[in-house]
C-alpha cells in the first residue's frame, strides 16, 4: 500500500509522486506566476503541474 502524500494547499511546490519539497519554491513563483508551470522532480523524475494560491491581508494602524 502506498502512503498517501499531502500535496494540496502546503507551503511548498510538492511532488505528488514521490513528497519531495522544493524549498525555493519562491524562485519558481517569482519565474513563472500564480499560474504555475510543468515541473520535472528532481528525486524520482516523474513530471507535474503546479498552481500558487496567493492571499493578500492588510494590516493598518492608527496615525497619531
């Protein structure tokens, strides 16, 4: 039985094969968009296609 591998909605591009994180995932964004791109995993080869879900939150304070 395989182990099933999280790889909706986590902090980094996650290869659904085989886990591997990529922790420069942020160069990624910053080369391709929120749109995403194909990607071939370093560890087990195996080819996917990743999306970034991006939120913006505000925060403000009062002038005195």
């Amino acid at each position: 039985m395989s182990k099933e591998i999280d790889h909706s909605n986590v902090d980094y591009i996650t290869c659904p094969n085989c886990g591997r994180q990529d922790h420069d995932s942020t160069e990624s964004l910053s080369l391709h968009g929120e749109q995403g791109a194909k990607e071939e995993c370093d560890k087990c080869g195996c080819e996917f296609k990743w999306t970034a879900d991006i939120s913006v939150t505000y925060t403000t304070e009062k002038i005195p």
